[in-house]
C-alpha cells in the first residue's frame, strides 16, 4: 500500500553513504504493476458484489481478490522497506539506524492517515481500512530491517504459524472493539482496545501479517532484476501456494479435520462452516478448536490462509516481473498507480464514504478504477511521486536526515 521509494534490488551499499550522492535506478515496472493490481483488486473487494445473486456463488473478483490482495499490499510493503534499506546489501551502522528512524516517522504519518481517514467514515463502514494496520506494519519492521534474505524467510515463517496461534490464543482474554474502523475518539478513549485490534484482533492483524512484511523484504533483498530470480519467484509461489491447499484438502477435508470443526462448534452447521471458509469470518473465527487454524478462507488468517496468500502474491509478483521485461510499456497505467497507491487508495476511501456505489456498484468501480488510473499517469509524468507519498517521504526523509546529520557531526 505505502510504497517506499524502490531505486532498485541491487543497489550498492555506498549509494546510500552519508555524504555521497544518491544513486538511483529505474524502478521495477514489475513491482509497480502488482501494487497497482493489489489496489484494483481491494476497490473491487470494496465496490463489488461478493456473490452471485442469482446462484448465491462467490464472484469471480471475490475468488481472485478477497483477502489476496491485502496480503499482497503488505508483501510489496516489505520488498519496498527492503529496497529502501540497501536492497541486496542492508545498510549498516549510522546510514541503518538512519533508515531505522525514516520508518518510525512513515509508521506515525500513516497511522495518523488512518485515524483521519476513519474520522470521517460512516459508523457502518462501506470497507475495512488497513492504513492503520499499515503504521504498525511498519512498527514491527524496524528490529528486522537490517536482516539478509534467507534470515527474514526464515522469520516470515515462523511468523505464519506463531502469529495465528497467538490470535487464536488470546482473542477470548483481550478486549474487542465495538468499531471496525478504529478513530482518533477511540484511541483516546481505549487505546488499549485498539492495540489488541491492531495487532490481533482486527481484520489485517499486525502479528500475522508480519509473515508477509518479513516475505517481501527478503524478496526484496534478492536481485529481482535477474530473469533467473523472477523465474524462481513465479515458481516457488505456485509451489508454495498449491503445497498450503492440499494441506487443508488433505488435513480439513480428507482426514477429519471438518468432522472435528463440526463437533467442536455445535452452534454451526455445514452451511455456517462452509460460509466462513468461503467467505471469512463474521467477525473472527471459534477458539473451540485448533482445526480452524486449518482453514483457507479471506482474512481467517490461520497459517493456511496465509502461506497461500503468501503464494501466491509471490507468483503474482513474480509474473509481473516477467512481462514487464518485454512488456513494460503495456503496464503503464498499473504501475503509475502503484508508484502512488497511498494516495490513491486514501481517495478511494474518502469517495466509498459518500456512499454512492450501492445502486450502480460496476459503474462506481469503473469511475474508481477509471479515475485511479488517469490521474496516476498523468500525475506521475508531470511530478513523480503521488503528492501524499511525496509529503510523507519529505517528513520520514527529514528524520533519516537528522540521524545522519548527528552522525557526521560526532564524527
């Protein structure tokens, strides 16, 4: 969602010295194009119908995006932080402590955007806001943002399993917020409250979610430049996606495992199991039994859901970065909105709040998506970044500066 100005995967370590000039490379095309898909894909979770009014089936959008492309916003998110933070080499000493201190500031600005933002929608929100979640996103991030690639893989995998475990473990003892889209009235009033939401109870939690923070920023440290590494990142996300299916298929639907969701939560029948695997939960999922951590249903995210998403966002990814080699030009409007998805989507949200989309829902999405897209391309060729992200990267610039500058002066 936020993206971090990306000069690209392999710059050396001394572009960034303190002192020198700043080097950078054209940015990948690819990436851009799969954070602009990501934003098409949460407008038409957000505008859409979910199902089928006549056969009651889930949408073919609600089949391809529901919940995927959330988990792909924060997988980007993590390969821009790995980008901006010395791509395949990390920074090191005052330049990542300076990096460090960036991050902490872009966390604050877009938590405060997020509470703005959910200032002014309705009580009963046309879409969950994952700006918020985004500023602790970033939080999390800082103590990792040093690590080399196959150290955050590592991490991003335990992360997928712990994290849920921790959600399912604590969700009957921490307090629920009445709210989906948490203001600045509810932190003042409960920040406690919103802390448990933010980080386990709400719809993008923070501490399952790491798992794609801590994926992207190791992807990111990869040479993504290379036709082998996007090969092999294309490959090992259908690999990984199709590997955490037939884990349900096999675990949930072919040994028990449902029987077990049935025999644990009496109060739903295999219709009610069968909605929330199909369509999330409403609003979390049973702490009866551990089997629900086998599921692969939008925003359940049980370690199934999320080595799937994981999955396939790296394969999306990995795509994009392929056609792009031949193709970029014909990616020119997604990738324009995904250089400038935190503006973009910010205006998404304020417009959904006029409540308009309702009668008209593919209209409204067209207008959305329409809008996006010309102003992204147009806006980019006259300025480069997307007023917001420029703000915010002015304001995190200028704390990265003050450590650097503090550094130069003791030395």
């Amino acid at each position: 969602m936020v993206n971090v100005h990306h000069p690209a995967a392999g710059a050396p370590p001394s572009a960034e010295a303190p002192g020198l000039p700043l080097i950078r490379k054209p940015r990948l095309v690819g990436v851009d194009a799969a954070r602009g898909l990501a934003l098409l894909g949460m407008m038409s979770i957000h505008i859409l119908p979910a199902w089928n009014p006549e056969t009651y089936e889930p949408t073919l959008q609600w089949q391809l995006f529901a919940g995927r492309a959330a988990a792909l916003f924060a997988l980007l998110a993590g390969v821009g932080l790995a980008f901006s933070s010395g791509g395949r080499t990390p920074h090191r000493g005052r330049t990542m402590t300076g990096d460090r201190a960036g991050l902490l500031v872009r966390a604050v600005l877009i938590t405060v955007l997020g509470l703005l933002v959910n200032q002014v929608m309705p009580e009963d929100p046309p879409a969950y806001d994952i700006l918020l979640y985004y500023g602790m996103f970033f939080l999390l991030a800082v103590p990792f943002l040093h690590l080399p690639a196959r150290t955050l893989f590592v991490l991003a995998g335990v992360a997928a399993v712990a994290g849920p475990v921790l959600m399912q473990a604590l969700r009957d003892v921490l307090p629920a917020l009445e709210v989906y889209n948490p203001t600045v009235t509810d932190v003042l009033s409960d920040p406690g409250t919103v802390l448990s939401q933010v980080l386990l109870t709400g719809t993008y939690p923070a501490l399952p979610y790491l798992a794609y923070l801590l994926a992207g920023m190791g992807i990111g440290r990869l040479n993504l430049r290379s036709l082998h590494v996007q090969g092999r990142l294309l490959g090992a996300g259908l690999v990984l996606a199709v590997g955490a299916w037939l884990v349900y298929w096999v675990l949930v639907l072919q040994s028990g495992g449902y029987d077990h969701l049935m025999s644990s939560t009496p109060w739903l029948g295999e219709e009610q199991i069968d909605e929330i695997i199909i369509w999330g939960p409403d609003p979390v999922l049973p702490t009866t039994t551990w089997w629900w951590l086998l599921i692969p249903g939008p925003h359940t995210n049980t370690p199934v859901a999320i080595l799937y998403d994981l999955g396939s966002g790296a394969a999306v990814l990995g795509a994009f970065l392929l056609v792009a080699r031949k193709a970029g030009a014909w990616l020119l409007p997604l990738g324009a909105m995904g250089s400038m998805t935190l503006t973009l989507y910010t205006a998404h949200l304020l417009a959904l709040a006029a409540m308009l989309h309702y009668e008209v829902p593919l209209l409204w999405f067209l207008i959305h998506a329409g809008v996006a897209a010309l102003f992204a391309v147009a806006w980019q060729r006259a300025y480069g970044r997307g007023p917001l992200e420029q703000g915010v990267a002015w304001v995190a610039g200028a704390g990265r500066g003050l450590v650097l500058g503090a550094g130069r002066r003791e030395a």
